[in-house]
C-alpha cells in the first residue's frame, strides 16, 4: 500500500515541488559563478552629415564576470537558495509523513469499518432469531403484544445499524480511494485486514522534544526565516555603508569611441554590487594606425536628498525581530504538539487492559453459557447473544489497538522519529478479499 501511495498525486506534487527547488538551487549556483561571454558589433558612421561618407566598422568581443565579494547579489541569492532548498527537504519528509499517516488512518477506519459492519450482521441475524422466537411465543400466547413490539423494534434498529455500517464501509472504501488514486475493494472480515503494530518505545519527554526541535519543519522553515532576516540585514547595513564606487580601465587601440577604437581590453570593478568584469574586444578590419593608449576612471554616486537606506535598515532590524519572534513559536508549538501526541498515545496505552480484561470476561461469559447449554439450562440463543457480547468485546479491543498504533505514529512523526525504513513496514490490504463489499464507481470513474 506505500508503493501506492508513492505513486498518488499528492505524493508525487511533493517530489516535483523538490526537484523545483533543486532546480532552482543550480541555477543560482550558475549565475554565482563565472559569466564568459562572446558577442559582436556593426557599426556605419557619417560625420559631417552634409559632406562626410559613411565607414563600417565590425568588431567580435569576449566578457568575463564574477561575483568576487562575498556581499554581491548572485552569492546572496545563492545562499538563498540553498536555505530553500533545505527548507524544501524538510517540507517534502513533511509531507511524506502526513500522507503516510493519512493513510494509516484511512486503513485503521477501514478496518474498523470491516469489523462494524461484521457486528451489525450477527447483530441483525440474532434480533431476527429472536424475533422469530418471539412470534411463536406470541403465537402460543406466551407473551404479550408489547412484547413483540419490542423484539421487532430491536430488529427494525439491528437492520438501521447494518445499513449504516455498509455506508461506513463505503466511506472509508472512499478515503483509499483518495489517499491512493487507484480502485480499493475492503474486505468485510476483521480477519482479512493485517493489523496496525506501531509503537513506540522511547517515551521520554525531553529526548522526544529535543528530537523533534532538531527536526521539525516548522522550525526548520522559521530558522530559515531568521537567516534570510538577518541577510536583509546585513544588505541593508552595506548599502548604508558602502558608497555606489565603479573603477573601470581601457588598454590598447583607442580611438574616440568604441566603434572607431581597435584591439584593446577593458575591465570594471563595482563595490557595491563586488561584480568585477573583463572584455577583450578585436576589431575585424587593420586598426594599426590607432595608437596605444590606457583608460582610467573611478566614479562615485553618493545621494544628497531622497535617502532611503535608514527606513530600509529599520524594517531590515524590526523583519529579523519578527523572524525571531517566530522561531521562539514554532519552537513552543512543536513542544506543545509532542507532549499533547505523547499523553494521547499514554491514554491509549493505558486503556488497554481494561478491555483486554474485558475480551477476557466476555470469553468467561461464553464458555459458561455453553457450559449450561449443555446442562440444558441456556438456549441456542443464549449462546449466540454470548457470541455477539466476545465478538463486540474484540472488536472494541481491535479498534482500541488501531488507535495506539495512530497514536504511535504521530507520536512519532511529532518527534521526527518517523523515517522511511518504519514507513515500509505499512501492512497491505488483502489482494483477495473474502466476501467483499462492492463499491458503486465515483463520478468520473476516478476516486
């Protein structure tokens, strides 16, 4: 059933919203790195206009950049993206694991479903039998009308329960259908159905909540919150600092513009943005006549009026506050959600003696009215009233462990304890169901 699930569409969305994120991680690995590029230009000029004949010029060019400071653009993006990407890892065992304990649940209530529906036909057979008995009694004049009344209002009320358990079975044949994307027929049996054996041994309460802390994606996504708050930051501080400086230089073939220089090679330097590129550019036509010369210049913006850079660093301080804030509740609520898991799973362990002392009693009762149908003082149908009463008895005993086996679960998926290697262990349905229940087609014939 988990080879099912791997292949639903919200398993797979999952995936695919991974691979976006690695996706997007290489790219910005990319534009981080070194840039080469290679290019060319055509130029015609005229001067004067009145007098003066055009001459054509051509030239191919290779560039070169980087990102050599660590405060450029592409390397923050990069960081960027590599938080996200960890985020995204996080998210996507998130929602591995809720689907997985969706699924759980799905097939713990349809094995419940089974066993409902199962108790309502002996229920519904034995209030028959019984009505029987009753009318032949009222036949005979043993009892009076009411009486019957009453034992055909138990059945009236054992044929509602029957009908009201198929329509369980329905639902929860529904929920697989969902979760799976794929057709599921559910056996009416218990029996057919492997049961739930999660549990979990480590119950203490700081080795759960120190895991799950280290773990969790709620942490995790507001972790990375903080740390992009705090690359904002120190964004907004540099740009308060640093002025806007760009040095570039020219050597070799000059001439009085770029379409009428020669061979020659060409770099720049920007401070604010720690780009630093290089141009090498050849001319396609004898440019020998040029002479050789450098190029050096150094330019600084400095803004006198409309300076933003103070509101920007506040909101940087006050978005970091935030993220903070944030991760301090993430991190209580993850608390909250183990220790709220851990007593529900406690509460359930705990009630499990009592009904099995319960299954016990009830085997007790069946045995002795045996015992006195064979003494001749229990009928038939004080046997099988003793049946029904082991048969509930189990059944509230099953469902009992089902719901401590979800509750190990999420116990364990609160801690992030719960890793792929348990996962397998997922029972699966019965490939040959006996006496199923069958299921009317969703509209569209897709569950």
């Amino acid at each position: 059933m988990l080879t099912w699930l791997r292949a639903a569409p919200g398993w797979q969305a999952a995936d695919y919203a991974y691979r976006a994120s690695e996706l997007q991680l290489q790219a910005a690995r990319i534009r981080a790195g070194l840039s080469v590029s290679a290019g060319g230009t055509l130029a015609a000029t005229k001067i004067p206009w009145d007098s003066g004949e055009w001459v054509n010029s051509s030239s191919v060019n290779v560039t070169v950049s980087a990102s050599v400071l660590p405060w450029s653009p592409a390397r923050e993006a990069l960081r960027s993206a590599e938080r996200s990407h960890q985020a995204a890892a996080t998210e996507l065992r998130r929602t591995r694991a809720d689907l997985t304990v969706q699924l759980v649940r799905a097939y713990a209530g349809a094995g419940q479903a089974a066993a409902a529906l199962s108790l309502a036909r002996a229920q519904r057979d034995l209030a028959a039998q019984v009505f029987a008995a009753a009318q032949a009694q009222r036949s005979a004049g043993v009892i009076p009308a009411e009486a019957l009344l009453e034992r055909q209002t138990a059945l009236q009320n054992a044929e509602a329960g029957q009908a009201q358990a198929e329509r369980g079975v329905t639902l929860a044949v529904n929920q697989l259908r969902r979760l799976l994307n794929r057709d599921v027929t559910l056996p009416n049996t218990p029996t057919a159905s492997a049961p739930l054996t999660f549990r979990v041994s480590d119950l203490n309460e700081a080795g759960l909540i120190a895991r799950a802390l280290s773990t969790r994606p709620e942490v995790a996504r507001a972790a990375v919150s903080v740390q992009d708050a705090q690359a904002s930051l120190r964004a907004a501080e540099l740009d308060a600092r640093l002025p806007d400086l760009n040095a570039s230089g020219q050597f070799g073939e000059i001439g009085s513009s770029d379409s009428a220089s020669g061979k020659r090679v060409s770099g720049s330097f920007n401070l604010k943005t720690g780009v630093a590129s290089a141009q090498a550019t050849f001319p396609l036509s004898d440019t020998s006549k040029l002479p050789t010369g450098a190029v050096l210049s150094l330019s600084a913006t400095l803004p006198l009026l409309g300076r933003t850079q103070g509101n920007v660093l506040e909101q940087a301080r006050l978005g970091l506050q935030q993220a903070i804030l944030a991760l301090e509740n993430a991190r209580e609520s993850v608390t909250l959600d183990v220790r709220t898991r851990l007593s529900e799973y406690l509460d359930e362990q705990g009630a499990q003696v009592a009904l099995q002392t319960g299954v016990t009693r009830a085997q007790t009762v069946l045995d002795a009215t045996r015992a006195r149908q064979g003494a001749g003082t229990a009928t038939p149908l004080d046997v099988r009233q003793a049946e029904l009463g082991l048969a509930q008895a189990q059944s509230t005993l099953q469902a009992a462990q089902d719901r401590l086996a979800v509750a190990a679960l999420t116990l364990m998926q609160a801690s992030g304890d719960l890793d792929h290697w348990l996962l397998a262990a997922l029972p699966a349905l019965s490939p040959t169901p006996v006496s199923p229940v069958p299921v009317s087609p969703a509209p569209g014939g897709r569950p």
